[in-house]
C-alpha cells in the first residue's frame, strides 16, 4: 500500500472515529434528538458554453452543449458539548465539442466537516476536521475548472484549560494539519502549539495574550513560525471592537542546502463590526507572516455557507489586507445587497518579490412575486506585481439568474453567465458566455424541540 493509499485510510479512520463519536451515549440518546438541522439540494441543468481565447495565430472560438448535474449536504448536530458541523457538494458535468461531436467530462467535489467537544468552564476540548478544495499554485485565472487540482485536508486539535482566577483562564492546545491531492499538488503538514492567556477586564472587554510556533513542511521545505500577540477585544451596543499587534518570526531550510533564511515581521490586527436587524458591516485590517502549510494547523474557521470556489497556494509570505463586507435590506422590502472590497499586499520572504490582489463582489436578491426571484451578482479581480496600479491581470464576471417556485421545494430557472480575462500580455485575454437550464430540488428539517 502506497502513502497516499494510507492517507485516504486515515481519513477513513477519522471520519468513522467521529460516526462513532456521535452514536455514543455520551452524544445523546439518539441521532434524531441530536440533529439541529439538515439541509441540501438536488439540481439537473443542460445549457450551451461559448468561450473565446486570443492566440498568435488569431481568435480561437469554442461552444459546447453541456448536461449535469450537481447537489449539496449539509448539517448540524449538537449534544451537550458535543457538535457537529458539514456541508458537502459536488458537481459532473458533460460537454460536446462542436463540430467534432468529442465528449469531455468534468467533476468537481468541494466541502467541510468539522467535530467539536467543548464544554464551557471545563479543562478539555478537541476537534476533528475534514475539508476537500480545488486548489491552485498560480494567481491567474482559468476559465477551465478542471485544470485545478483537489486538496483534502485532515485536521486535528485538542486544548487544556487552567482558570488561575474567577477573571483569567489560561488555555494550552496543540494542533496538527496534514493535505495531499493528486495531480501536481504535493502534500504538506503542520504542527502548532499555543498557548494563550485570558483577562475579563470587564462585562464587556477582555484582553489576551497568545503565543504560538508552528513547524510545517511542504516539497521538502522546513518551516518554523514564531507569534506572540497582545489583544483587546470589546463588546458594543451596535457590534464589537478587536485590536491585536505583536510579531512573528520564522526560519526556513531548503532540502540539500545548509543555509537557512530568516525573516520577522511586525503582526496584528483592527478589526470593527456594526450589526442592525436591517444591516451588516465590517471593516477589518490583518498583517500576518505565514504560509499555505502553516495555516494547515491553524484551525482557521470554515464559512460552511460560503466555500470558496478555489484556494490559492503560497509560499513564505507577510501578507497585509483591508476587508470591507456590507450587506443590507434597508435599500426596499424585497431586496437583499452584498457588497465585498478586498486588497492585499504580498512580500515574499524566500524571493523578496511583492504582488498585489485586489477583489470585490457585489450581489442583488430580489423577490420580484411571491414564486419568481431574480439574483444579479457580479465580482472583480485583478492582479499586480511591484507597481500597484499596474494590473497585469483582471477578471470580471456578470451572473444573472431568474428562477420560478414550482412547489414549496422545488424551483425552475435559466441562468446567464458570462466571464471575460483581461490580461497585460498580448494575445492572452479570455471570454466566455454561458446559458443554463435547471431544476432544483431543495429540502430543509429543522430540529423539533
């Protein structure tokens, strides 16, 4: 049996360690009178793709019928201080090149699980996490989803914890990360340990003190990352306030040499959030020293709801970002808005070379009758090195969607898609339009309490 017959046995393992965890006694009495909810969705579409690509010799121009069909899983479960949290999907889907009549096939699974014990005002906790992401090595965009390779990540933790005071805890965790995929995705893995101490200043505010190293290794590369921040962080009538600042440190060695390389950096946080029952908004600053491995073990938060299409792998990076997220019904009665603004600076501390990214997304729901719904949503990238404004790259997308309530859970709808690439390059820019057909099939059981 070869390594990665052995990673996917481990997977196993862990997946089935958990379904064991959650059919105990101590989870509960019974699944059913566990289960917060379960929720997904069934979909069969048919449509046409037109994509456009420059070349030296000219214009290359391809449309292809295409036939799927694509569904998501999803869930919760809680006993005690047990929890249990999913979503799965996945996509398959044919297409016909024309004129020649040659099928190709394309699929796509993307998803997280996550297991929790946690007991408030106990010593212990664990976790146990599963993610599975397309995955690529470059900034750049391509129109083709099947050139991204698969990532599955197995992830897990545990913490101890000391209340010195009625006001301080102190809580020690260890974390362990490990990722393979298959095609040019190499495997890495990560461990972290941290310690982290916690003052209650008052109702509202507490303080925190963490500290934290991290030894990851990818294609052989050896990193070691050191942290140690100060925090405040405060509750308001109309949302939160955190601040953080503190540095990190980090050695790496390269396989074959003796030489290593040494980089620190000043690290931290600001972060603002203003919450009404009619809007969201907020406004966070991060500068961080990390890598794609490192952050295996990290136990970064999964935004079940909103997985990202694909995760972009980094080396060594200090990485500064501005995010700005606002969303609101206050513009009418039947509309929702998303607004999302997003730059990043990047110093690479292996290759001193510096890239800037920019995005935002912006998105309109609209309950036009009681069964029709009309959804625009439309995003920007673009992508820079040295010079700011300088963009050797943009992608622009546009997605309008109008669907028909058939039944209580059941909805019919067509969907225009179109995405252009822009790039500095002669002869490099991309477009493509789509028209897609499909029927849906949603369920949703809410626990009965």
């Amino acid at each position: 049996m070869n390594a990665r017959d052995d990673r996917f046995k481990l997977m196993g393992v862990v997946l089935t360690a958990g379904t064991l965890v959650l059919s105990s006694p101590a989870f509960g009495q019974s699944v059913s009178d566990s289960v917060d909810s379960v929720s997904g969705s069934g979909t069969v579409f048919g449509g046409v793709v037109h994509t456009r690509q420059e070349t030296q010799a000219g214009s290359d121009n391809n449309t292809r019928p295409r036939l799927g069909i694509s569904g998501d899983i999803g869930g919760s479960m809680s006993s005690g201080a047990n929890s249990l949290d999913l979503r799965y999907g996945g996509t398959l889907e044919t297409q016909r090149t024309l004129p020649s009549g040659d099928d190709t096939d394309s699929s796509s699974i993307t998803g997280a699980s996550r297991y929790q014990y946690d007991n408030p005002g106990g010593r212990l906790d664990f976790n146990l996490g599963h993610s599975v992401e397309s995955v690529r090595n470059d900034t750049g965009f391509v129109l083709n989803s099947g050139d991204y390779d698969t990532r599955n990540t197995l992830s897990a933790g545990a913490g101890l914890m000391f209340y010195p005071g009625d006001l301080t805890s102190l809580r020690f965790s260890a974390e362990a990360g490990e990722s393979f995929g298959g095609g040019a995705l190499n495997d890495s893995e990560s461990r972290t340990v941290a310690s982290e101490l916690t003052r209650r200043l008052s109702e509202r505010s507490l303080g925190t003190l963490v500290a934290r190293r991290s030894w990851s290794e990818n294609r052989g590369v050896d990193t070691t990352i050191d942290n140690a921040e100060l925090g405040y962080e405060r509750e308001l009538e109309t949302g939160s306030f955190s601040i953080a600042a503190g540095g990190s440190w980090s050695e790496t060695e390269f396989p074959g040499q003796r030489a290593t390389n040494e980089s620190e950096a000043v690290t931290g946080h600001v972060s603002r959030t203003w919450v009404t029952p009619e809007s969201s908004t907020a406004i966070r600053y991060n500068r961080r020293l990390s890598d794609s491995a490192t952050d295996l073990s990290l136990n970064l938060p999964a935004e079940f709801a909103f997985l990202p299409d694909t995760v972009r792998l980094r080396d060594l990076v200090v990485s500064d970002s501005l995010l700005v997220s606002h969303s609101t019904s206050r513009l009418c009665q039947i509309c929702q808005v998303w607004l999302i603004a997003e730059g990043t600076v990047l110093q690479s501390e292996l290759t001193d070379t510096k890239t800037h990214e920019y995005r935002t997304t912006m998105s309109l729901d609209v309950d036009l009758t009681r069964l029709h719904e009309l959804r625009v949503a439309y995003s920007w990238q673009g992508d820079a090195g040295e010079d700011s404004g300088n963009l050797v790259q943009q992608t622009h997308r546009l997605d309008i969607a109008i669907t028909r309530r058939l039944a209580e859970n059941t909805r019919l709808g067509v969907e225009l898609n179109q995405a252009w690439v822009r790039r500095d390059e002669q002869n490099r820019d991309q477009e493509q339009y789509g028209l897609r057909v499909f029927l849906t099939r949603d369920f949703n059981l809410m626990a009965k309490r």
